[in-house]
C-alpha cells in the first residue's frame, strides 16, 4: 500500500507511470471535458495539461480522469469539502490520494465499502498481492471484466444485455464499467445498467430532468437520480414510491431527515429489501417471499438478491402476485348458504357407512349437543368430530323436537346416547338434562352449527389437564364470512355481554393469545364435569340471550376455578346461536338480563363500565404486572445473536406470571405460523404493528401497562419521543427499563483497534450511547464487566441479566465425535460473528489442517441474514455450510469441539453457554474468556485472537487429549448449572420488575 499522507501531485501520473488504475491522468479527456482548459493549452502534450491541472485544474474543480469525480466527492463528503475550502487540501481528490481512497467512494457510480462487502475475498493481503491499492484499484483492472458488482444501480450482466453485437465487442475491451462512462459523456442514447433503475420510465415522469440533460446539466438520468440535492424528491422505478416508503417508515424519514440515508430508496436497497418492507402500496414482500415456496426457494439459492429483483426479474414475467388479492367480502347469509350446501352434499354416502362413537374404555370427554333438526349440517359436524379426535368420546345428543331424520340420527350414528323430547325445550334445558348422563371428567358443550378446526378439542382437554385450577376453556369462534365472532367474552358493569374482538380478523394478534376471561361462549365450552355438578349446571331461567353462558362462567370462578380462553381452540359458527330455545323473543332477552344483574350485582359492580376504549384493560381477569416489551423485531430463537436471550427473558417472565405484549420496531419478516411456534402461548405477539404505529398503539393503551422493558439501546433512542408524549401524561407511568443487551461503544472500540483505526474514546462512546438512558429507572446489562463500566460513568440502579441454559450435555463420547462445529448468527457482513468466521477459516484452519490432516472439518451453522455472502466459502474442501438448524442438540453430539474465533465483540457470548450446555468443550478468544468470567485451562481453552498458530494449537490439543476434553466439559457444565438456571433468571427478573 502507498504512504497515507501522499498528495495528488505525487500520485497522479501519466499513462505507464503507475499501477495505480484510478491515479492516471487522461490528457485526452480532460481536454475534452473542460473546454477552459483546451481553450488555454491547445495542442499541449500530456506533461504539460498534467502540470496545469496540478497547478490550476484542481482549483476549478476539475477531475483527473473519468474514474474520479471532483464535484460529487465534494458533495458527498463535508470533511474533504472543508479541507478544501479551507486551504488544507489542493481538491477533493487530493484528499483522496492522502488517505481517503482506504475508505471513501471516488465516483457516483461505484461504493468502496459495498465492494468489499460483497467481495470478501478482496481481503487486504489479497489486493496487496496483487498491486491493488484498493477495491476501486481491483474493479478498474479486473472486477468490472469479471462481471463483480462495484454499485448497486450497476450491474455488469444487466448493462450487457442492453449492448448490440458491436458495443459489446467494445465492452469486452474496455470493461463494463468505463464502456459506460464514456458512453454517456459521449451523449449516447442511455440504457438500464440495473433492474432497480428504469432510465427512460424516469425521464418520463420527469421531464424536467430530461431538459436538464439536454442542456447539459446532466450526463443522464442515473446520474442525476444519484447526485440530485433533492434525493428524495424522485422515484427511481414505477415499483418503488419514496412518499409512500417515508410515510410508512418514519424511523426512515426520520433517518433522511438526519441526512443518515440519503433517501429512502438508499434504506430499502441496503436494509429494507432484506426486512421485506414494503416499497409500494402494492407490493408486499412479505406476502410475496411467504406466498410462493419456488420464491422462498429462489433467493435460498441466490438466484436473485433479494425479492423484489426476484419480483422484478422472474415473478412479474410468471405472474406471481405481489400481494395479497383483495379479500372477496362473503355475507354471512352467502357464508351460511355454502356451509348448508357443503352439508347437503354428504348425504348420498351418510347412510352407507355410520359414525363410529363406541367407547371402548372410560370416555376422555363428553359431548354435548342440542340438535333441531338441520340433519344434513348434524351429519356433518359429527363426521368432523370424530375425525378431528380419535380418543374415546361419550356423545350425548339431545333431540328436542326435530321434525326431519334427526329423529332418526341413531340410523347413522352409532354408539351416542340419545334423548329425545316431543318439543323444542331449549337449548339450555336440554344441556342440563344431558349433564345428568354425563360420564367423563370433561364434558364439551357444543353448540349447533359449529363446525370444529383441526385439533381444537384435543388443545381443549389438554389446557383443561394442563393446570387443576381451570374450571373451563373457550375458544375462538369464527364466523362463516371468516371474521370473528368472539374471542372470549366481557361482561360489564351493566350485566351486558360483548364478544371480544367481534368483526375482526381471526390472526389478529389480540386475539391469539390465552388468558383468563369472563366468559366464553357455549358454542364449545368445555369444562370440569365435577364442576359443573358442584354449581348444578346452566340456570335455565337465563335462557336467553347468552346469559346462561355468562352466569355459568361467573359461577365456576366463584367456585375458586378460572374461565380461559385458548386461540388453539377455534371453531367456526354457521347460523345463529339457539341459547334461548323457543323463548319469547319480545322481551325475553330483556328479562333474562334483568335477572342476570339482580343474581350477580356483587359480581358486576367491580366490573368495567361499557366502554370500547377499556376493552383492552376488560378481556382479561388475571391478576399481575403488564410488561411491554419492546425490541428491534420478534425475537425468534432462530435469529440467534441477542435475540435468543431476548426470547429466554420472554419464556421466563411468562412463566413467573407476568403479562407479556410484544412489539417489534421492525417488521418480521418470518411467517405466523414460526413466530407462534417460538413464543410463550400467554405473550401477546403484535405481528402487523412497527415503528410507524408505536404512537398510536400507546395511546390506545395508555394506563395499560405496569413496566415497559426495551431492548436494545439503539430502541431508546427512537421511541423516547414517542414515549415522552403517550406514557407520561396521565396516571401513574409505567417503569421503564433499559435492557442493553451489549454496549455497542465497547463493540467499536475492539473493532476499531482490530482494523488500526484511529483511537476509540470508549468513555465517550458510552456517554454517547447512553444519552437518553436518563429516561429510565433501570438499566440491564449483560455481565458484570459492562454493568461496572456503566456505574463508573455515574448510572445507578444497574443489574445484571446474563443468559440462561440448563445443562443438556449430549451422550456421545470424546472417540465416537469428529470435526469442530461453529453456530453464530450472521446478520451483516461486518458483524463479529462474520469476522471471526472469515478470520479464522483464512488464519488458524489452514494450520489446523497441517497438523490434523484429513481430520480437518469445520461444519458452520446458524441464521445468515440474506445480505450476508458466504460464496468464498461454499466451495471449500474442509467446511459445511449448514445454515439455520432446527435442532443444535444433534449437531452438538456429532461434533468434538466448538470455536468461538470471535476478535471484537460486546455483551457475552450466548454460543458458548450454548455449547457448554450440550456438553462439547470450546476454544475461544480472550476476549471471549474475560467477558464469560471463566478460567482459561479449567472450563474452557482461550488464546489471544492476534495469535492464530496459538488458536490453532490449542484445537489441535484438545482435539487429540481426551483427558482434557473431558474435564473442560464436565467444568463448563458445573459452571453452565451453578450461574445460568432458571432460577437465578427469574429471581433476577422479578428483582427488576418488582423495583
């Protein structure tokens, strides 16, 4: 690498002068390009119009040659334009040539840092070996011929195919990227270099523009879209809005704002487009990668980038949606008329084969169900009873009445006990004299017209065996038009019933979460049949209108058992509901409310009063502290990094009692049925809620929530104002606290000092970091390293939340495993856990290798973010790319040792709790050790992370001394169960909770 204080007049040169592609002077064009100056030397030869623009072309700002540009680089960058204008620097590309070129972009239309992400195998001794100062040294010679992306809005592959025969001949001498270049400022026609930017849609929504090219303003519509100085003024493709991506993200305008992005679509290509939000008001790419598997399975395999250059490049042309169709609107008259048809169509085979309810031992549950005639509907419901649960069901059906062959249903069915009346007594009557023939434990009423969803009754009864407390389970009733008909029940103040949630969409994420309630609805009601016994069943004086359900329910809590309502348990209700039997129906509903609030006015007048603004504060009758837990998205297990701690905060809080919202500044870009999978079945999930909404969601809570816990410093600093104006105005506000998951500053500071960065000021760094941390009553660090460092700068109030593992050590012994293992996640090409990664495969395994020989295997697995390029990799002979993995357990057991080759980091490393847990010893970096506590030769193996021979032989060691295996496990387990338990996390939680 060259000097770094070199200026321009030693650096430029002359054609065969230097290596250096970018630092060579075009006479040529610089003649051509700047008529003052042709117009002074004339036929000057190259020596001369370099001295002038030494002497007198820097100070016009003038560039040296068409790979650097003067005028953008000075607007890009306020630090070279202040040395500059201030006499510190000759131009902008003399500061270039002092030390700018390590890091800064020298033309609009190439991104140095966006280089070497993309290209990790330009390392620095790799260009260095090849004479290559820099990236942009490397993609002048070689990476643009190569077909290697140096910008995001050019792509070699897209601009070739626009080329005819003859351009791309030339192309192929001159490269890709300076074909281009001299094409526009030779004011040739201009053509589309990428699928992100359409040149000619964009001169056709701005004309101006193309009056400004046509004068001379411009080269082209891609250069202006990229050095305008109104960048978020203009959309560089019809599939991209930038109002509408500012107006739905305001961290991201707020971003623009702050000149942090330069617009929004900077953000989307960079950051959005992996989030999958959304760039129009048409396109959702969350729908559009969850809807189609071939999408899924297309950017698994790198195909396309992201997904909308997948929409852009191969979904549009096979017409796949970019969104969800527009819901059709079904009526509930159109619903109920399909339900009847889909029944009636069952009838030809109903008599041939029967519905087998025979018990052959001790029935698990009861069933009850009132029937009035609707045989078809009967037939059906039924056949889905028996084939949605196997296990022994005692089926009890009361015809009360039934005038068509429900009068004859035992033709049909066999093995159900059946009572018939001559009339319709009612659907309660005849639930309370089935009662009296009930024989299991559990009794289901189920009401008519109910249609069961796949494992509803066998997520009942085990919520019902789950805990002796319950006395009842309701679940989710949905109605034939697919919206919700209830999801629990409030009873208010007044004796008046509402069903929670009533029109909304069943994946709503108030409604998928279990929690105790007032009531639940008898369309599937299942409950204790001692219980039932206890209270002597329905008061059938209550018959109509639901307020035998709601006197019921209230009953069973009085008799010391909870009412629950379980979202697993979901049913859909065709046709109303036929509580009341044949009551009167001129004041018949009246009186039964009536006599509802006179039976239980003790019960009610602690109830809320009827107001849609306190249904959140009414849907549930547990009794405990609100927790809102804020962090960057859903934290899914399977993200790794901090998130799996910020999951095992949530698991613990939730089984202590407390009552969890979750709220993702971010959306999620994974699907509904993974993020359920991973959260406590208590935790409320705000899936379809983000940043944007936060204001909104707080305010319609405000009061709500007892302690408000963020995650993640960088949450602070967004949502502070946001907190300021919602939380703080009325009644007592919540606590905040202050989860740091990692201090960041430290992070930068190893970081900085690894790359021989200029000096990090770790204490301003934190300052910094921590400006807004005032805001909060506590604050939580990781180990007690950072949770010292912060009481140093004057916080107080600070504990300490590690991570949490129980001892799991997998069987296999030290002979039987092979190969070491590395599990991290990687969620950006700089982060840590990538550099350890990529250091470690180039530094220590090449001399794991000399000494273990075909021994050698290194298996990596753990979530990789789809920004992250792991190409250099795929192919090597010694190493398996696993990816994400369900189950670490196994992975674990097969394996010898872990690496934890991590060379600057902040917080502590959940991956070696993890592998000291599953019983498989590690060889980490010091850093590591002293952020873990623990002793170097006793629970773990850790070597300095500038010594690669030294890690190198420490793997070597341990992966041929049993002795030592074995006592670095068994160590690391003693410590894994002595200081992360259960226990220890949730005494630390409630600690800071109950504060």
């Amino acid at each position: 690498m060259p000097p770094t204080a070199l200026p321009a007049r030693e650096m430029l040169k002359l054609p065969g002068e230097t290596t250096i592609a970018w630092a060579v002077f075009d006479a040529a064009w610089y003649l051509a390009t700047y008529p003052d100056a042709r117009a002074e030397l004339g036929d000057a030869d190259a020596a001369t119009v370099l001295a002038f623009y030494l002497d007198r072309g820097q100070a016009r700002g003038h560039s040296p040659n068409i790979f650097f540009d003067e005028a953008w680089h000075l607007q890009q960058y306020p630090g070279p334009a202040a040395a500059v204008r201030e006499g510190h620097a000759q131009s902008a590309f003399d500061t270039y040539c002092h030390i700018g070129f390590r890091t800064r972009s020298p033309h609009w239309l190439f991104n140095e840092a966006l280089y070497r992400q993309r290209h990790p195998d330009l390392r620095d001794e790799v260009l260095q070996a090849d004479n290559n100062v820099n990236g942009y040294d490397h993609y002048l010679k070689h990476g643009s011929r190569e077909g290697r992306i140096g910008h995001l809005l050019f792509d070699p592959a897209v601009y070739r195919e626009q080329l005819d025969e003859a351009e791309a001949l030339e192309m192929a001498a001159s490269g890709p990227f300076l074909h281009y270049l001299q094409r526009i400022a030779a004011r040739r026609p201009e053509l589309r270099t990428t699928l992100y930017f359409d040149p000619v849609g964009y001169l056709q929504q701005y004309p101006g523009v193309a009056e400004a090219i046509a004068r001379g303003d411009w080269q082209c519509a891609l250069q202006h879209y990229l050095c305008n100085d109104t960048p978020a003024s203009f959309d560089p493709i019809t599939e991209f809005s930038e109002a509408y991506y500012l107006a739905r993200y305001p961290d991201i305008a707020a971003a623009v704002e702050a000149r942090e992005r330069r617009n929004g679509y900077d953000h989307f290509l960079n950051n959005g487009v992996f989030e999958l939000r959304s760039p129009n008001q048409s396109i959702d790419l969350q729908y559009y990668v969850t809807a189609y598997a071939s999408v899924r399975a297309d950017l698994e395999n790198r195909r396309a980038r992201d997904a909308l250059a997948h929409y852009l490049a191969i979904g549009h042309s096979q017409g796949l949606q970019p969104a969800a169709p527009p819901e059709e609107q079904v009526t509930e008259q159109q619903a109920n008329a399909l339900f009847r048809r889909k029944a009636g169509n069952l009838l030809p085979t109903a008599g041939r084969v029967r519905i087998d309810f025979a018990c052959a031992g001790p029935p698990v549950v009861s069933v009850v169900m009132v029937l009035h005639d609707q045989f078809p509907q009967t037939l059906m419901m039924l056949n889905a009873l028996r084939g949605h649960y196997a296990g022994d069901i005692e089926l009890i059906l009361i015809d009360t009445g039934s005038t068509d062959e429900t009068a004859q249903i035992g033709r049909y069915v066999h093995g159900a006990s059946v009572m018939r009346f001559d009339s319709d007594i009612g659907a309660v009557r005849a639930c309370n004299a089935a009662l009296q023939c009930a024989n299991a434990d559990a009794v289901l009423f189920l009401g008519n017209e109910v249609e069961l969803a796949t494992g509803a009754l066998a997520a009942a009864l085990d919520r019902l065996a789950g805990d002796p407390r319950i006395g009842a389970v309701g679940g989710k009733v949905i109605r034939g038009n697919g919206r919700l008909q209830e999801a629990g029940r409030i009873i208010w103040r007044d004796g008046m019933t509402l069903g929670y949630l009533e029109g909304a969409p069943p994946q709503a994420p108030e409604a998928n979460f279990v929690r105790d309630v007032d009531c639940c609805s008898s369309a599937f009601l299942l409950a204790r049949a001692e219980v039932l016994r206890q209270i002597d069943g329905f008061d059938d004086t209550l018959a109509s209108g639901g307020f035998a359900d709601a006197d019921l329910c209230i009953r069973i809590v009085e008799a010391g058992q909870r009412v629950v309502y379980d979202p697993a348990v979901m049913v859909y209700h065709h046709g109303a509901d036929r509580a009341g039997g044949n009551a009167a129906a001129d004041g018949g509903i009246e009186r039964a409310h009536q006599a509802f609030f006179r039976k239980h006015l003790n019960h009610l007048r602690f109830r809320y009063i009827a107001d849609r603004r306190v249904q959140v504060f009414a849907r549930s009758t547990q009794v405990g502290r609100r927790v809102l837990f804020i962090d960057d998205t859903i934290p899914l297990r399977q993200l790794g990094s901090g998130f799996v701690r910020s999951n095992d905060i949530l698991q613990v809080m939730a089984t202590i009692g407390f009552h969890i919202t979750i709220y993702p500044v971010n959306s999620s870009r994974f699907g509904l049925a993974s993020i359920y999978a991973d959260m406590p079945d208590t935790v409320e999930v705000m899936h379809d809620r983000g940043f944007d909404g936060l204001a909104e969601f707080l305010t319609a809570r405000q009061g709500y929530y007892d302690a408000i816990w963020i995650a993640r410093t960088h949450n602070l600093d967004r949502i502070q104002p946001i907190l300021e104006r919602t939380t703080l105005g009325a009644g007592r506000p919540p606590r905040m606290v202050l989860d740091t998951e990692a201090i960041t500053s430290l992070r930068d500071a190893g970081r900085a000092a690894l790359l021989g960065e200029a000096p990090f000021d770790v204490d301003a760094g934190i300052m910094r970091e921590f400006a807004n941390a005032h805001f909060c009553q506590s604050i939580i660090a990781v180990n007690a390293g950072e949770a010292q460092k912060l009481r140093d700068l004057g916080f107080s109030d600070v504990a300490v939340l590690g991570h949490m593992r129980e001892p799991r050590p997998t069987p296999r012994a030290f002979a039987d495993r092979a190969g070491l293992v590395f599990v991290g996640a990687m969620h950006r090409q700089d982060s840590p856990n990538y550099d350890g990664f990529d250091w470690f495969v180039r530094e220590v395994l090449p001399l794991v290798e000399q000494a273990l020989g075909w021994e050698t295997r290194l298996t990596v697995a753990g979530h990789t973010d789809a920004s992250v390029s792991l190409e250099p990799f795929r192919e090597h002979p010694r190493i398996t790319l696993r990816g994400a993995v369900a189950d670490t357990g196994k992975l674990y057991d097969a394996h010898r040792i872990f690496v934890a080759p991590t060379r600057y980091a902040a917080g502590m490393p959940y991956k070696v709790h993890e592998a000291a847990s599953f019983g498989i010893p590690v060889v980490a970096t010091e850093l590591l050790r002293r952020q873990l506590g623990w002793e170097d030769g006793r629970e773990l193996l850790s070597v300095d992370a500038g010594d690669p021979a030294a890690f190198a032989g420490q793997i070597v060691r341990l992966y041929r001394d049993g002795a030592l295996w074995q006592s670095l496990r068994d160590n690391a387990l003693d410590r894994v169960r002595s200081e992360n338990s259960r226990a220890e996390y949730a005494a630390a939680i409630r600690k800071v909770l109950a504060a």
